[in-house]
C-alpha cells in the first residue's frame, strides 16, 4: 500500500489565487480514478523556499490518496498536466509506502 501525496499551490506565481474549482477538480479526478481522497484545504500549509538568491513562498493544499500498487507513470503524467495547467516549473507528487492495522 502506498501513500500519495500532491502538494498544490493555490495561487500563480503572481500570487493571483487559482480559481475555486481548481481543488475541487483535481479531488474529483482522484476520485473516479482511485475512488476516494483526501484533501487537506482549509488551513493551508506554507512552503518556502530559495531561488536564485530570493525567498519564495507558497501557500498549498495537501491531496492525497492510498493505493495498493504505485502506478509511477500514470502519477508522472498526472504531475505534468497539473504542472502546464498551473503554468509551475515543478509540482511536488511524492509516495510512501505504508501499512495499515
């Protein structure tokens, strides 16, 4: 069993929010394909960063959902299409095993 996370920014690298059915979107997309999810929303994180000698920051949403097999292409091609719709260089879809009781 593996652990998917997807850490989504909620604005453009502008700082101009993205729109409000962007998360809604990306769950429902996670869901018809693995059939359920969980989206950590409300109490966004913040992540920062250095780039090119200037701090950058983020606010993110956390999605994440459980499989039994990790399909790392399928995951690869869903990171790029967030990454051109987003218009972000690079978008953080990480995986961890786990076992659950």
């Amino acid at each position: 069993m593996h652990l998917v996370q997807v850490l989504l920014p909620l604005a453009d690298n502008q700082g101009h929010p993205f729109a409000d059915g962007l998360l809604r979107e990306v769950r429902e997309e996670l869901v018809t394909r693995f059939g359920g999810v969980t989206a950590y929303g409300r109490a966004p994180a913040q992540g920062v960063w250095a780039h090119k000698g200037t701090r950058q920051k983020d606010d993110i949403a956390v999605v994440e959902v459980m499989v039994e097999t990790l399909d790392v292409n399928w995951w690869a091609g869903f990171r790029s299409r967030l990454e051109y719709r987003l218009s972000q260089e690079e978008l953080v879809v990480r995986a961890f095993e786990i076992r659950t009781f």
